[in-house]
C-alpha cells in the first residue's frame, strides 16, 4: 500500500474521531442532500447502482466524490465492519483526504 494510500485511511480515521465522518449509504446520501458533505468516497468494490447513484447525486449537489480503496479497507479505517460509502463533513479534512486521493491517483496512472 502506497503511502498516499495509509494517510488517506489515517485522515479517515482522524475524521471519524472528531465526528466528522458519517458512513454507509443512507447516512452519506443523507449528508450530502442536507448539503453537510464536504467529500464523498465510494468503495471501488460498490455495486455499480451505488456508485452511479452516489455520481448523481453528489454531481447535483457539486460534492467531490472519489472512488477508492474496498469496503473491508474503509470500515476498517473507521473502526467498522465493512462500509461502502461515506461522507467528510470538516472542509479542512476533506481537503486534505482529497490532496492525498489526488498524489494517490497520480502515482497510480490516474484511476479514481
């Protein structure tokens, strides 16, 4: 795992130790109507519903959302079993998940 990976996964954890993380479908889709998501991450491993259906709604909202690591990776980084999606809601955490999201895609060819 890249090093841009394990920070993503850290900020992660830091996020949900301040409260700034809600996760799993309905919690996310909820904070993003509710305009409180600051980001979005979905699973790469999500059904192809969820992701097209988070695409749409986070587009609609304007809402970074990126696709990354499998739903075992992030419920583990949150202290939770598996979790498919899930919602930042601090700007200064989103914007520092997303800076690594970002080194980390372009390390890896460019793959959201």
């Amino acid at each position: 795992m890249s090093p841009e990976k394990k920070k993503v996964y850290n900020l992660l954890g830091i996020a949900t130790k301040s409260r700034n993380l809600v996760s799993g479908e309905f919690s996310t889709e909820k904070a993003v109507k509710e305009r409180k998501a600051a980001l979005v991450i979905v699973a790469e491993d999500a059904s192809d519903n969820t992701k097209k259906m988070f695409t749409n709604t986070c587009t609609y909202y304007n809402v970074p959302i990126y696709f990354f690591g499998e739903k075992n990776d992030l419920g583990h980084a949150i202290g939770k079993e598996f979790r498919a999606s899930l919602a930042v809601f601090d700007k200064g955490l989103a914007d520092a998940i997303e800076k690594q999201l970002k080194m980390s895609s372009d390390i890896n060819g460019g793959s959201k």
